[in-house]
C-alpha cells in the first residue's frame, strides 16, 4: 500500500510541474501583455521607420534634427562598411559603421558636418574614409597605408 502512494504522489508531482511547464510555455509564446509575438513584415519596418523620432544619443547630446535629404547609402571598402545620409544643410552623417573581419573602427567623426571621417585599422592596414554630400548623395574617398 505505501508503494501504490508513492507512485501516485509521483504521479500527482509530474502532472502539476508538466502542467506548471506547459502554462509557462504558453504565456512566453503570447507575450508579457497576452498579444502573440509575431515578426515584423518589411512594410511594417519600412512604416515604423518612417514614424521613428530622433532620440537623444547615450552621451545625452541631441541627434541631429534635420531629415536627411537622400535616403542612406552602404558604403563599402576594404576595412569595411558605413551607412550615410546628405541632409537639406548640405551636411553628411555617418549613420552607422561595420568593420570587416581582422579590422577594428580606431576613429570616428560621424558629424553632421560638410565631411565625416573614419578609420578602420587592422594588424596589417589602415583604411581612412572621407565622407561628403556631392548633389545630394554621400561620395566616399577612400585611403589605404598597408
């Protein structure tokens, strides 16, 4: 007798904490608020972009508050890739960078300014990117020290 309420103790433990399991499983699944996660479609990416306000950036300092004129452009060299946009002022800025694989960003002067500037650097080579608005679009030049 005392085996059969072992077993069914056992039992009882499993079924609560499967049920216990199973209850969690479901709430992660619907989000804390009970909506259902779902991934966002390109045309919801595209009309949340283009209701975004500028945020202050994390040293506190204002972003800047123009629009830009043109939509950004990839950038590419050998050290790697930057994202700019020419604003009405005729200002550029660099919106975002990545270096490529055994390269490091060293120097950033990401603006808005007539021409921003960065440095991408490696073990073996420097690459140095100058960045300007020529008719509304960014034109980057690009220099290499091996």
């Amino acid at each position: 007798m005392r085996r059969l309420y072992a077993v069914l103790g056992w039992l009882v433990a499993a079924l609560a904490a499967t049920g216990v399991g199973v209850a969690a499983l479901g709430a992660l699944g619907t989000g804390i608020v009970g909506e259902a996660a779902r991934p966002l479609s390109q045309q919801d990416v595209k009309r949340e972009l283009r209701t975004a306000t500028s945020r202050p950036s994390p040293s506190g300092s204002a972003t800047a508050t123009s629009t830009p004129e043109s939509g950004a452009v990839v950038l590419s060299s050998s050290g790697g890739t930057v994202t700019a946009g020419c604003y009405a002022d005729g200002t550029t800025r660099l919106d975002s960078w990545s270096p490529r694989q055994g390269y490091q960003v060293e120097e950033v002067h990401r603006g808005p300014a007539r021409e921003v500037e960065i440095k991408f650097e490696s073990d073996d080579a420097e690459v140095k990117g100058r960045i300007h608005c020529t008719g509304g679009h960014p034109t980057a030049r690009w220099e290499q020290d091996d």
